[in-house]
C-alpha cells in the first residue's frame, strides 16, 4: 500500500497489525525467524479481513544470547518506549484498534507496557497476541510433541530453513530455561551448544501445516471478532 490507500482505508476502519520479531540466533534456523514467522502469519490471517499489516520491527529483548554473534539486543526500556512511542504515532495518524502479532519470547516485558498504554488512551483498544503459544496453537503443539522450545520443530517451517544447511535427526534434551537467564553470554552459549533450548529439530511439513493453519485462524480470529 502506499500512504493514499491508507488514508482511503482510514476513512472506514481503523484497525492496524504491527507484527513484533527479534534478530537472534535460532540454531540451524534463519536469525530472523522470529520476525519472518510474526510477520508472515500477521500477513495470511490478515488478508482475507482487509486490515494492514505493518513490516515486523525486526530487534527486541535478547540479551541472553549476545555471545551468538547477529543476535543484537536492546534494553528493556529502550523496547518498551519504541513500541509506546510507535501506537502513539499511528493513533496520531487516527489508528484505533492496534493488534501486535509477537514472535519472540523475550519481548514479553511489552506486553504490560501496552496494557499501560491503552489505560492511558481511552478510546484504544491493543491485544498483545503471542501467536505460538496461543491456545489454539498451543493445543496443536501438544498433540503432535509437547517436546516444544526455542529453535526446535516448532519454529522449523520452509520458510526459516536455510538452503544447503543439514538439521540434526535427533531429539536434544530440554534445556532449564530459568538457569540461563541467571547466566552471562558467554556461559549461555557454553550452555545450550548450538542455540536450540531442546526437542526434536524438525518434523513433517503436514505436522507444521497443522501449526501454522491454527496460528493463521487465531489472529484472524482476534481481527475479526476481538475488538469491541
């Protein structure tokens, strides 16, 4: 879209989509899977509803994993403002009705911010909607193998593989999550080894189908009936 279709779809709606990534090692996997799955599921769910999707702001929270090098991080206020200071802009533009797509875990501290924001802008309304761990998704996860974390099968799709780059066929061993955010970058790459935080590394292309259709479904479910 460029500005004037915007400005035309202002006129009967003011609904927008800001999908939210992070840039960060994920093992065999792209370092931005987390904004490419945001932004890819914001864009199919959104579609057939006619709602806008943003670009994914592509860095956020993760400073555990600064030893694995392309993985950037930012403070945690330094997210949360941006994030405040970005709904402040499009609500200015006359967006009312904000839905934030996230694709990363340790953006997390963003969510009560934008509960605070919507306080502080009556007439707003934002759902922070983490699309992985969602019910429907997560239900989905269950059924197929609970054994689900950071750069296993459930973030393995087409479109965060890379080319030419062999997956282990092997079910790595649950790493303790809370012991590696007391560590330094350092002893959390010493730590987990390659970057994934456990389980298997991929599964059939029909299972991860049943993951993303169950994604694809939630948000656009959230667009169509989540707003008053």
């Amino acid at each position: 879209m460029n500005w004037m279709q915007v400005e035309s779809y202002l006129e009967r709606d003011d609904r927008i989509v800001l999908p939210l990534g992070c840039t960060e090692q994920h093992a065999y996997l792209s370092l931005a899977t987390d904004s490419i799955l945001a932004e890819r599921i914001a864009v199919e769910a959104a579609e057939p509803v006619g709602v806008p999707v943003l670009p994914a702001l592509a860095y956020g929270l993760t400073p555990y994993f600064a030893a694995f090098p392309g993985s950037p991080s930012v403070r945690d206020e330094t997210y949360v403002a941006f994030v405040g200071e970005l709904l402040d802009s499009l609500r200015g533009q006359g967006f009312r009705r904000f839905l934030l797509v996230n694709g990363h875990g340790g953006n997390s501290p963003g969510a009560p911010a934008v509960e605070n924001w919507q306080a502080a802008n009556p007439g707003s309304q934002v759902h922070w909607h983490n699309w992985w761990n969602a019910p429907g998704v997560w239900q989905v996860v269950q059924s197929i193998d609970p054994e689900a974390s950071h750069a296993s099968w459930l973030e393995n799709f087409p479109w965060t593989r890379l080319e030419g780059i062999e997956l282990p066929d092997e079910q790595k061993a649950m790493q303790d999550i809370s012991a590696m955010r007391s560590l330094d970058p350092a002893a959390v790459r010493e730590m987990i080894g390659d970057g994934s935080l456990g389980g298997r590394y991929f599964k059939g292309d029909d299972d991860m189908q049943r993951v993303w259709d169950a994604g694809v479904e939630e948000v656009r479910s959230l667009l169509r009936d989540g707003f008053q």
